[in-house]
C-alpha cells in the first residue's frame, strides 16, 4: 500500500511549482503594472483613446504575467493539457463576447427608429 501512495505523489513530482524568487518577481511585476495603469490615469500621462489603450495594454500584460509567475503555464509537456484548456476557454470567451457586441451593433444600426 506505500508503494501505491509513494507512486501518485510521485507522479505530481514532475510538476513546476513556483520558488519563492519566481513569486516575488510576479509580485513585484503585478504591482509595477498595476502602479503603471493608476498613472497613466491620475497623472495624466495619456488621454482618451491613448489611456484605454495604454490600460488595455498593461492589463493584458498583467493576465501574461499571472499565468506565467502564479499559474505557472508554460510551453513544457507536462503543462500542454492545461495551456490547451486556457486556450479553448479563450476561444470561447472570444466568440461569446465578440459574438454578442456584433449581434448588438447590428441590432442598434437595423432598429425602426433610426
């Protein structure tokens, strides 16, 4: 019976788990992102159409940096399964959103009202 129990810890043996070094630098990424998105707002550094962008910008570099520092996805075998969940559920996330904004600009540009 050890030997079962040792056999499937040893099978998430494989896995990569964050060393505290690895955390910290997410953490440190994370809050000078964070930090970056609050300033271009409150100091002003862009405006309007640049601000959205440059806050869309970091926010997407952000999602980047919690998969890769705190999820730990990467592009190793052992990590193919979850990356191609994350993946499809991007995909689907993508046409469901996309999908309904078109539907609903459509609606807006036919209403008898116009």
């Amino acid at each position: 019976m050890s030997s079962h129990s040792h056999s499937s810890h040893s099978a998430h043996g494989d896995e990569s788990h964050g060393s505290f070094g690895s955390y910290m630098i997410g953490f440190v990424l994370s809050v000078v992102l964070t930090a970056a998105a609050f300033g271009v707002v409150l100091a002003g550094w862009a405006t309007g159409t640049q601000a959205l962008y440059a806050i869309a910008g970091l926010g997407l570099v952000q999602i980047i940096v919690h998969l890769v520092f705190f999820l730990h996805m990467n592009t190793s075998s052992g990590q193919r399964w979850n990356v191609t969940a994350f993946a499809f559920t991007v995909l689907t996330a993508v046409i469901v959103i996309g999908g309904t904004l078109w539907v609903m600009h459509n609606v807006s540009m036919n209403m008898m009202s116009r």
